[in-house]
C-alpha cells in the first residue's frame, strides 16, 4: 500500500485559494504581490517551509529567501486558526458576540430580542477583511 496522502490544514487551504484567485487574475509569470508573499512565509513559519511551497505552489528556494530575510515583526505575525464554536439561545435573550483578529481589527455584534442572523456569515466575513 502506498504512503497516505495527508490533508492540508485550513490555513493553507485558505491560502491556496486566494493564491489562485490572484493567479487567475494576472498574467502568468506575474510577480507575485508583496501581501501574499507575506502570508506565505508567516504561513512556512507554522506550517513549514516545505508543506507551505508545495500547497500554495511557490519555488522552496524563493520562499526559502524570504524566510530568512524576513523583519522579526513579520515573523511573528503568523495567522492562527479560529475554533468553531455553537451556540444555541432562546429567543428573546440578549448576547453579545467580540471577533478580534491577529492585527487588532474588533467586530463587536449585540443581539436582543431576536433570532441570531447567519453568524457564520458575518464572522467569515470578518476573518477575510470583508472579502
């Protein structure tokens, strides 16, 4: 039997598609943008710098530069997943739900009285900067 395959974390797999979405949107051999490089090596520092090339389809020898060229402000700067989280409330109760994100955007979100709106949505939202 042959080596399992082994699946990609959600961060990566994120990454993976916003990689792709930025390559189908520019010429082929287009530098890639300054932002995504960014998160491709804060992305290698959790995950490793082998994993991280080969998901998002970048050269080991370039990510492997920028590593090592990288401001300590930007290493420190990786993204860390979210936890799921269910919730269940009666109506006519009142919560208050705060979503902070690793560079200090808050989103703060007070419900009374009435039945909770698709949560998912608005936090997903959130998570990607209201892509």
């Amino acid at each position: 039997m042959g080596k399992k395959k082994q699946e990609l974390p959600a961060p990566l797999l994120r990454a993976r598609k916003r990689f792709g979405r930025w390559r189908s949107a520019h010429r082929p051999r287009a530098p890639l943008a300054q932002d995504l490089w960014d998160e491709a090596v804060a992305l290698a520092r959790v995950h490793g710098h082998h994993r991280t090339a080969r998901a998002l389809g970048l050269d080991y020898y370039s990510l492997g530069e920028r590593l090592q060229s990288a401001p300590e402000g930007k290493r420190e700067k990786a993204r860390v997943a979210g936890s799921f989280v269910e919730m269940f409330a009666p109506v006519g109760s009142e919560c208050s739900i705060e979503l902070e994100d690793t560079d200090g955007a808050k989103m703060r979100i007070c419900l009374r009285g009435v039945e909770f709106p698709d949560l998912g949505s608005l936090s997903r939202d959130f998570w990607r900067g209201g892509a």
